[in-house]
C-alpha cells in the first residue's frame, strides 16, 4: 500500500473492526498524525482544518531522511458532520503539497462524493469466521491454552466477524469458564441480554402501563451508556423474531422512521419509546386479528 | 470627576455616609437588612455544616500551606446556600488570613471595585474601558496572592484569594482560564479558593474544570451536600436549628417580641422551616424574616402558610393536571354533524375547558421540560395503546421542532402547542367511569438519567482515551467485556467499569483468580502495532 503514498489521499473503509486500523498501524510511522475528530462533536470542523493546517504548514526538518509530506491519519470520518466534510475537502486539497491524509471509515455512503473522488478508496473486509478462528488460536496458543474448536467456532460465530469482539469475548470465557469445555456458552455483554429481555416485555404485553415498565428499561440502559442507536437496532432484532413475513416489513418500517427522527430530535427517549408504542399497537392489532381467523 | 454635573443632589448620598447611618442605627431598627446578611455566622461553630467537611476544607488549607507547589487550588461545589463561601469566611477569620474577593464588576466605575482595589497602583480603571474583564480579572489574582491587604498587613497571617463569581470571559473560553490557573501554579504562593454553586442545569464546574485539569494541577475539590437529601436529616435539622436558633436569639435580644407570641410552638416551626427550605441555608433566614414580620399578627397555627413552599414546581404541576386530567365540556347539543366526515369521525372530541395555550404560558416553564414532565407522567391516563402512540408521536414531533435552535426560541410556543393538543386529544375518557383517582406526579427520570450517562460516558473517554475505538464501540462492546473480564478490586477505575459494563452484579466469588493484569487483547493489538504508543504521544502534544 505504500506506494500510494507518493500521489494520494487513501480512503479505507470496511465494515466495522475490519482490520483496517491495524493495517494502517503496520505501516505506520512517526510522521503521522492520528485523530478522531467526530469525537469533538459539532467542533469537528475546526478540528479537521486546525489539524490540517498546523501539520501541513510545518515543513519536515531534514527531507533527505523523510519524506517531503507528513500524513494525517482521520478516523471515523463517517460520522463527521457534513460541515465538517466539506471543510476536509478545501483542506485537503490546500495543503496538497505538504500533508496526506488517510481517512478511515465504516461505510462510504455517509461520505461526500467530493471526498470520495478524491481518494483512492481501499476496502478492507471484514474477517471472515475462518480468519477468527485462526486468529482467536494463534492467541490462545501464545498465552498458554488449548482452545477447543467448538469453541472457537462458536465464539467466531457470535462475534459478527468482528474480530476486537471475538477477542473480548474469547478472555471473558476464559475468566468465567477454564479449562474450556467445547459446550461452553459463550460470554454477551449485559446490555444484551438486558435488551432480549425488554423485547420480552414488549411482546407479552401491549399497554401503556407495560410501556411504562419497558421505558424503566430503556432508561437502565441509557444509564449505562448504551448508545439509543444501538438500543434501536437490538430492539428491532428482536422484535421482528416474533413478527411474520408482512408484519416484519411493517415494523423495519416504523423502526427506520423513528430512527430518522430520532437523528432530527434531541431526546432520544421520546422516539424508542414512540417506536415501541407503535409496535405494541400493530403487534396487538396482528394478535388479535390471528386470534379471531382461529375462531 | 464628573462629566455631567448631577441634577440628583438632594438624593445623592455618599456611600460612606449610607455606612454610618447604619451603624448608629442598626440597635434602632431590627430588619433593615435581610437576617442573611445582618447575622453571617461568625465563628466555625456556627457553620451550619458536617464537621467532617469543616475539617476537610480546614486541612486543605493546612496542607496547601505546607507543600509549595501542589494542592495550591480548592475546588468548593455545591448546591446554594449550603454554607459554601460561609466556611471560607469563617475560616479565614477564625485563623485570621486575610481575604480577598473578586467580585465581577460590570460598570468600570464601581465603589466596590476601588475599595477592593486600594493597594494597587490606580491605573485608571475608572475611565479606561481598554482593560478587558479578564486582563482585570488575571490582574487580581496574582497581584492580591502576591500582596496583602494593606489594612490588615500587619495582623493577619497569610493570604487567601477567593473567586465567587467567574468572568464571563472564561465561561466561554475555558481553555483560556485553564491557561491562567497553570500560570498561577507556576509563579504564586497564596492558595487559591473557587466556589462554585451547582444547580440543576449548570455545568460550569464540567466545562471550567473537567476533571483532566483537576487531576493536572492537583485541585481538591470537596462538594458539599444538602443533608436532606442524603439521609442524615437530622444532623443538619440540628445543625440549621442552631444556625436558625443564633440567628433568633440576636434579634430578639435587640427587641422584638416575636417568640412570646409564638411561645411553646418554637421548636416545631423551627423544625418546619428548616424542613421547608430543603436543606437551604440562606432561604430559611429568609423565611425566618418573613415570618417575624408577619406572626406579630397571626396566630402560630397560620404560620404554615408562610413558610414559603420554594418549590415553584406547584405551580408547574397544577399545569400538569390540567393537560392530563384533560376537562371537557359535558356535551350539551349534539349539533357537531356536519363538522366531520365519516371517516374521522373517531377523532371528534367534546371541546376543551381550558385553552391549552393558556395552560402552558401560566406552567411557567420551557416548553422541553413541560414535555419531560408530561412525558414522565402520562403513561397511567392513556388506557389504550394506540392512542398512547399517537400521543407520543406528538411528543416525538414537539422534541424535532425544538432542536431546531434558534435564539428567539420562535419556535417554542409550536413546540408547546403541538404536544400538549396531542396529548390532549389522545387523552379519552370514558364517560360512564367515575371520575379519575389521584395520581401523584413526579419529576422526569430522564434529566437524572442523562446527567448520569454523560458524566460516565465523559469519565470512560477519559479514562480509555488511548484506545484506538470510537465511542459506540467502547461504550457497546469494550467496556461490557473488560468489566465481565477484569477481577474483583477495590481499584477505582475499575468499580467504574463494573459500574458501566455490568447491568447486574456480578456475583462476588469467583473461583478461578485472575493471573495477569493486562488481558488477552490488549496484549494481542499491542503485539501488533508497537509503534500505537508513538500516535498517542503525537496526538497529546497536538
């Protein structure tokens, strides 16, 4: 990939946990800058050109040993602001001369065209399940245990070809669980099983009062940090396991929607909890209309 | 020197003499003051405080004395009026430092500001708009660590800078006020106070000093509480009593009869105010003057009334129960046929009794909150769920309309008028029940819920800063695992990841004990990338 380095901005992007990052850390070197600029919210703009601007205003010191650019290396640039992207664009091609960049994404669709163009875009794939496995025994070998193949395949299998998550989860087994047994369950995060049980809740029962017992739920959640995006996706997950054909679109339906509104809205609570309203009022509508065709 | 000679000079009277009238006369009058004011608690014993707090702030200021370079700055937080800046006063009186004060001065031409002045070399402050609030600010913190009051030079021990109010500037620009308080590190020799009153909504202390900063320079910040809240009521009723008691006692010597009115039922309405006050020092000697002035002619038994309720929340949730309780007129005529076709005519409703404008202007309250406390509170008045959806969807519409910010708030009176008409309307009941049962009203989870969540999620940002992950992953994946990882320990760092990443506790015993620290992962990405450490170390300076 180095090569690229001499004429252009590179754009990887892969689904999450690929291994882009790490490849890009395999080639790293001193000269270059990592940041993550979505972290600074709706600052990011000025981040990205203050970035930039200071790293390519500097010359490097002694060119004969460098090279005669520095290299900026932009994580989660899709989650930047479209403000924020526009700004990179300017930057990016002023300081041409002086800075590379090499941005990092999970997804190209929430880039600009723009940017796009200007990048020779990478994509890293995912790990497939046999790379996990591999990977998750060439761990435990160096760390001293027998991984059984069960196991891993199992653990590869829940990790979504994610290998950071696979990773987690192989030492959490190992502390709740070692030596391995091959049947072992493999560890999921609390939230998880926190959230299979408030879709439970939601299908057993579709009052306001059950609403109200869900939304302590939520809240519980929230408390502890979990992102309302992904309590949305999860949720959804489990409530179209309970739907048929027709109603499964239905419901996808009315999660995108008030996800979108969510992204509009600032009080996230209002638009999970106005999605799950609207569920348990079409589940309810769906139960009952099953209940009278058996009649 | 005046530019305009004054056309006020039978009413222009100068500080000095507003002063001495009222020394000579204050044996005269009884309550020309608030008793807040005339009556500040003199000694350490008065401080309607916790001694464990006391002697916190007490060897804060024994240890910063000792040590030069660290611990130079305290950090007091706390709800108002819990005895905050009366412990600095006190203290610093009781071990007689002297103390200086900035006060935020927003005319240039400012008596308080030159009496505060009056050792430095008169720049010209009077008629020089130049200086910024915040040169001035810099300017009095390190003169007055460097120098003493010049009246008291010679009889007070050391010095003591204490900041009440921070400029505006600052508010805005924290970076720069950071930048200020390691210059005062660096070159200062007088411990530095800050106090700082936390209420609902302010994070002043979050932006002002996040907790990197406080780690950095070595701030000790002590919060105090309102006892009320924390279980130990009765210590503080004590504590206030006393407070309230000394405060009572000076003004009756002076004259005023009020307690041989209200004789055996002292103890009782000292227990009601300090219960009412909820914890607010200040506020109940405000309502100890109110109710002095009004008892002389009121049985003991009104005295309730007085005791000002401060919550101003009643006023909110009588708003509240207008909207939910959602009266209608009872239909008299039936002459709405024609109004609606067929096909709505589900959505016809009998008209309003109250306009639900009306009801929002008179709640007193913005238009995001009013919708968090319906929101909290409608769930038990919906019976059917589709209606609640459609209700909620409202809400829903009301929240996207007021993130559209604008100053002017234009939008506010939509965002109102749209949620409570849709809940309103939702809102059915049926005729033939008998009317609705009381129903408490609370306050919404959700401030508590949010305020908690940003805190933890700013915390393990901080705390996992060197990871190479965004926020969701951390906050969804990483931390979930390493909390169900890392052992059992009385490490702080690592209670806080339990606290994060485990819903349930786990269970204490565990059999196998964890061998190595540093788990499985890291060690893996760390063999992977060595040079990781190398961004990181970029990433600082940048």
């Amino acid at each position: 990939m180095i090569f690229t380095y001499s004429e252009l901005n590179i754009l990887c992007c892969g689904d999450t946990p690929s291994k882009k990052k790490l490849e890009i850390f395999t080639i790293a070197s001193n000269y270059h800058i990592m940041v993550n600029p979505s972290d600074a919210n709706f600052y990011d703009r000025c981040v990205i050109q203050e970035i930039i601007k200071t790293a390519a205003s500097a010359q490097q010191l002694d060119p004969s040993g460098q090279r005669e650019f520095k290299v900026v290396v932009l994580t989660e640039v899709d989650k930047l602001t479209k403000d924020a992207q526009h700004a990179l664009r300017r930057t990016m091609e002023k300081h041409i001369g002086t800075c590379r960049l090499i941005l990092i994404a999970n997804s190209t669709s929430k880039i600009i065209p723009a940017i796009l163009s200007r990048c020779l875009g990478v994509r890293v794939p995912a790990p497939t399940e046999k790379e996990i496995i591999s990977i998750l025994q060439t761990v435990s070998k160096k760390e001293g245990l027998s991984l059984p193949l069960p196991l891993a395949e199992n653990i590869a299998k829940k990790s979504n070809r994610n290998l950071r998550r696979a990773l987690l989860s192989l030492e959490a087994c190992k502390t709740q669980q070692y030596p391995f047994s091959p049947t072992q369950e493999v560890v999921a995060p609390d939230w998880e099983v926190f959230l299979r049980k408030t879709a439970t809740a939601i299908v057993q029962e579709q009052s306001p009062n059950s609403l109200f017992k869900v939304r302590e739920m939520i809240y519980e959640l929230l408390i502890h940090c979990i992102p309302p995006e992904v309590i949305f996706k999860g949720l959804l997950k489990e409530l179209v396991k309970n739907c048929d054909g027709s109603l499964k679109c239905e419901v996808t339906k009315m999660a995108a929607y008030h996800e979108h509104r969510m992204q509009l809205g600032s009080k996230a609570i209002y638009h999970v909890e106005a999605f799950i309203a609207a569920f348990m009022s079409v589940y309810k509508r769906f139960m009952e209309e099953s209940m009278s065709d058996i009649f | 020197m005046a530019w305009v000679s004054s056309t006020f000079n039978d009413v222009n009277i100068s500080v000095k003499d507003r002063k001495r009238s009222k020394t000579t006369q204050a044996s005269k009058r009884v309550c020309i003051n608030p008793w807040v004011d005339e009556f500040p608690p003199l000694t350490l014993d008065d401080v309607a405080i916790h001694k464990k707090k006391l002697q916190e702030v007490q060897n804060w200021l024994i240890e910063s004395n000792l040590r030069s370079k660290e611990k130079r700055i305290l950090l007091l937080t706390g709800p108002p009026g819990s005895s905050k800046s009366a412990v600095i006063h006190a203290i610093a009186r009781d071990q007689n430092i002297s103390l200086r004060e900035w006060v935020n001065n927003y005319s240039s031409n400012n008596d308080y500001f030159k009496e505060n002045y009056n050792d430095l070399p008169f720049r010209g402050y009077e008629t020089d708009f130049t200086y910024s609030q915040a040169e001035r600010f810099s300017d009095f913190v390190f003169r007055s660590s460097k120098y003493k009051d010049l009246s008291k030079a010679l009889n007070t021990s050391s010095n003591l800078v204490l900041i009440e109010e921070i400029p505006n500037v600052y508010v805005l620009n924290p970076l720069e006020f950071h930048r200020l308080l390691r210059k005062y590190l660096i070159c200062c020799t007088c411990p530095l106070v800050f106090i700082i009153s936390e209420t609902k909504n302010n994070n002043l202390v979050k932006s002002l000093f996040p907790i990197e900063l406080q780690e950095e320079l070595h701030i000790t910040n002590i919060s105090f509480q309102i006892y009320i809240i924390l279980t130990l009521i009765q210590y503080q009723l004590v504590f206030l009593q006393n407070a309230i008691n000394r405060i009572l006692n000076l003004t009756s010597n002076s004259n005023s009869p009020i307690f041989d009115s209200v004789g055996t039922t002292k103890k009782q309405f000292l227990q009601m105010i300090a219960e009412k006050s909820g914890g607010d020092v200040r506020s109940e000697e405000a309502d100890g003057a109110t109710k002095a002035k009004k008892d002389l002619k009121r049985k003991a038994k009104s005295v309730e009334d007085f005791i000002g309720c401060k919550d101003s929340s009643l006023i909110l949730f009588r708003a509240l129960g207008k909207v939910l309780y959602c009266k209608r007129e009872k239909c008299v005529e039936k002459n709405t046929n024609n109004l609606l076709p067929p096909h709505l005519k589900n959505q016809e409703r009998d008209s309003l009794l109250e306009n639900p404008e009306d009801v929002f202007e008179r709640s007193d309250s913005t238009a995001a909150s009013f919708n968090l406390f319906l929101h909290q509170n409608c769930c038990p008045f919906f019976t059917d769920i589709n209606d609640f959806s459609a209700a909620i969807n409202y809400l829903g519409d009301g929240d996207i309309f007021n993130a559209y910010w604008d100053p002017t708030h234009s939008l506010e009176n939509y965002v109102s008028s749209v949620s409570i008409r849709g809940m309103m309307h939702n809102i059915k009941r049926d005729k033939t029940t008998t009317p609705q049962t009381f129903r408490s009203l609370t306050r919404p989870d959700l401030l508590n819920v949010v305020k908690v969540s940003n805190e933890r999620l700013q915390k393990m940002k901080h705390l996992n800063k060197y990871l190479p992950i965004g926020t969701e992953e951390l906050t969804s994946m990483y931390i979930p695992f390493i909390s169900k990882i890392i052992s059992n320990s009385n490490n702080e760092v690592d209670k806080f990841t339990k606290e994060v990443g485990l819903i349930y506790p786990a269970p204490l015993n565990r059999i196998s004990s964890q061998t190595s620290n540093t788990s499985l992962t890291e060690s893996f990405f760390e063999a992977l990338n060595e040079d990781e450490e190398e961004f990181h170390i970029e990433e600082i300076e940048d």
